[in-house]
C-alpha cells in the first residue's frame, strides 16, 4: 500500500485566486535548507537569478545561466513541500524567439518540477507569455524595474515616476508600465511582480488588472510583497531603499565564525564533550 503526502503544494491557479483577497507572501530562495524555513510561512517561494548577486557575487543578474537556476530550483523543491516554487528565467534563455523560451521553460519545469516560471517584461513580452500559457506552462510576470536590463536602463532606479504623476493630475490614460502590466495580464501570466513602481502607480495597476500584483518596492496596495531572502535577513552589505531588514544575522554569524576561530587557536575546541574515546574491553 503506497503512503502519499497529506500536504499539498500550492498551484499557480490557487495564486491567480488571491486576487482582492489574503495578501500573497513570496520570498526568494536558492538552498533546501533555507527552503525548508521559507516553506512554512510563504505561499510562494522564489529561486530567483537574484542568486548571482547573492550566491556568487555577480555585479548583475545577467551571468546567471540555465543551469545556474535549474540546479538551484531542484534545491529548493527537495526542500519545500507546500509552497508554490517558481523559477526564474535567465537572461538569455527567453528573449530570442517564442520557442526559445519554451524549450528553457519546458526545461526548467520538467528537471526541477517546480509550478511556474518567471520572465521579465510586459508588452514586448506578452506574444511569448501567451505562447507559453497555451501550452501549459504557468507564467509569472516582472515589470517596471526589470534587473535583467539593467544595460539600457543604466542603473537601479525606481520606475513609473512621471506616470504616477499624471495619475495624481487626473489623467488616467495609463503610460508604458500600464501597459506593460495589461500586455501581461492579457496574456495569461497568473500573476505579476512589480518591482520599484511609484506608489500611486503601483496601487493603481492593482486596481486594474484582473492578476494578482506581488510588490517590491511598489506599496502595500499590492496583492502581495516579495523581497529576497538574504536582504530581510540583514545578510546583504547594501540593500534597496524598499528593503526592510526583518533580522540582522551578519553581525551574529560572524561572532560565531570569530568564537571557532578563537577556541581552535586555543585548543579549547574540541573539548571532550566532543571527542569520541575508546570502547572498554569485554
């Protein structure tokens, strides 16, 4: 007789059906034991290319590759049990062609067994969301502050400033992001992360789309919040002005590090409490 779990993993519909309701908490990780912890408090868990900054040290996201994200996603799914995993989708492995962007996701969603992917861009994007969704892959959207073009946008600035300011003037025509929020949700992603949107704007992309918004750096009139593991936890030397610190366990690790060095350099450790003796004779 097979024994299954009684813990069932959440779906992209099931956060498509948060929308105007329990506010969704996401937050990055790229280890299963980290995975095992998020697990328990988050509905959704990101392995996102932030890993390249955090794990490796990267300047930017953009040499994160296929394989990067794949190894780490599968980390993260032996960890977790009851969360959504998405995965992101590098740089690289989406933008050239509708297809291109099938064979990466098709990819990372049969050797990692995550639930969903995620891509960067809204309406130059939208006929490859569409592509995907059709064909069964449940997509994630990311507008407004979109690291992977960090070439052209020339630094890490927040979005949506001058559209938030003709919103505040009555104009509700909607701008660039608007749009770009729209294309996405048109297209079928089941949901979208807004990254660094002013507030006005963020708030009013919310009311508009049918798709649950997951705000980073775009206000608490998002659907829900998404912040990367390592920043909250006061891990990240410099962190974005939208980054709360929820712990501060750099200061507290270090003093560990500093407490072994020091007690190996004294031979103070291991102490007997630690050593494994000889076993008495029959």
């Amino acid at each position: 007789m097979s024994v299954q779990s009684t813990i069932r993993r959440k779906t992209a519909p099931d956060i498509f059906a948060r929308k105007n309701g329990e506010p969704i908490v996401m937050l990055t990780s790229y280890h299963a034991h980290t995975a095992a912890l998020v697990d328990r408090y988050c509905d959704v868990i990101l392995v996102g290319d932030s890993l390249g900054n955090v794990m490796h040290g990267f300047e930017t996201t953009l040499p994160v590759t296929l394989e990067m994200m794949i190894l780490q996603g599968r980390a993260v799914m032996r960890g977790s049990q009851a969360a959504l995993v998405v995965v992101d989708m590098p740089f690289g492995s989406y933008e050239a062609s509708k297809e291109q962007a099938f064979m990466s996701a098709a990819r990372i969603l049969k050797e990692t067994h995550c639930g969903a992917v995620k891509l960067e861009g809204g309406v130059r994007m939208a006929e490859t969301i569409e592509f995907l969704t059709t064909r069964g892959i449940p997509v994630m959207g990311h507008i407004g502050l979109t690291p992977q073009s960090i070439n052209t946008l020339g630094s890490f600035r927040s979005q949506g400033r001058a559209e938030a300011e003709a919103l505040a003037r009555g104009d509700n025509e909607g701008g660039p992001i608007q749009n770009d929020a729209l294309a996405v949700a048109q297209a079928g992603a089941f949901s979208v992360v807004v990254e660094a949107v002013a507030e006005p704007l963020a708030r009013k992309i919310t009311e508009t789309i049918a798709i649950p918004t997951i705000g980073i750096g775009a206000s608490a009139a998002c659907d829900g919040q998404v912040l990367v593991l390592e920043d909250m936890l006061g891990l990240s030397a410099r962190v974005p002005k939208f980054v709360k610190r929820f712990g501060n366990l750099g200061p507290m690790i270090e003093a560990a590090i500093e407490g072994y060095a020091t007690e190996v350099r004294a031979r103070s450790f291991p102490g007997p409490e630690h050593v494994y003796g000889t076993k008495p004779k029959a």
